[in-house]
C-alpha cells in the first residue's frame, strides 16, 4: 500500500511503478511516493493476513454463544486458512439494531482473493445461528409524520397559535 493504492507490484519503472490491484486495475505511482510517504509491505516477510466475518445480532441474543458459534466456524479445517495461528471473536460495538460481533483468521494467500472464503465462512455462520436459535435482526425504522401547516417549532398534534378549531 502507497499512497492511497493497495495491490501487487507488477512493473517497476525510472520514473513510476505500476501497483495493480485485486480487481484488476493499474495504479501509476510515481517513484517519489515510495520514498516520501509510508509504504504497507504486505507480503515482504509473510504473505498471510487476518481476515474478519462481520455479522450483527439481536440485543436479546446470547451473545457468549454466538461468540463461540462465530469462533467454531472460523475455526473449522479449511484449506486457505493458517494452520497454527489462532483465530478470535470478539464483540465489536453496539449497533442501531444489534449487537456487532466480528470473527478473525488468518487467509493463508490473500492474493488469491478473500470473497469466497468470506462469504463461505458467513453462509456457514448464518445456518448455524439458525440452529441455535440466535436471531440476526433488521433495521427497524420509525416515520414520523409531521403536519405541513404547523410551526416549525410545533408538535404535529398542536394547532398553530392564532387559529380556531372551529373556523
């Protein structure tokens, strides 16, 4: 990563040097960004990285259990994942509409892409909250109507000041 771009060096050139990110596009940075901004080696001594599953559950929901549930998962013998490195999951905030939990591993060969592990990781996640009875909530939104011929100041249900309710 160099300023501001993140992906995999593919040309080095006197003047720039072509960063090609994971979806295919070519960034040209110049040569002078390496050395007057921080550059982000990902791969300079190991080419593995954490990866995170974010799922958010209802506030009534045993969130030690779905802890446990999210760590088994990410826990579970697939070929990508690091053998020997401990995943986590951890509460991460309080949401809108739920608890925010997120789950950690480590992606043996990022390079090859994370969406399919991830999403594999989640489907999984997201049968056994089924299971368990631990529910994912919605967004739940309250509309509040207001009446156009009021005050600004005014609650919906007050009638502006100067009028009758007969008239």
């Amino acid at each position: 990563t160099v300023g501001g771009f993140r992906g995999k060096v593919v040309e080095i050139n006197t003047r720039f040097t072509v960063v090609r990110s994971l979806d295919g596009i070519e960034n040209i940075v110049p040569n002078e960004a390496f050395v007057t901004s921080a550059v982000l080696n990902h791969s300079y001594t190991d080419e593995a990285n954490t990866q995170y599953v974010a799922v958010t559950i209802d506030f009534n929901a045993d969130v030690d259990r779905a802890l446990a549930v999210m760590l088994e998962e990410v826990s579970r013998d697939r070929p990508r994942i690091v053998k020997g490195r401990k995943p986590w999951a951890y509460v991460d905030s309080f949401g809108d509409s739920g608890i925010n939990l997120k789950a950690a591993f480590w992606l043996a060969d990022p390079v090859n892409g994370s969406v399919g592990i991830k999403t594999a990781i989640t489907l999984d996640i997201v049968r056994r909250f089924r299971e368990e009875g631990i529910r994912i909530p919605y967004n739940r939104l309250e509309v509040v109507m207001l009446d156009p011929h009021a005050d600004d100041d005014a609650p919906a249900n007050v009638q502006p000041k100067g009028s009758s309710a007969g008239v």
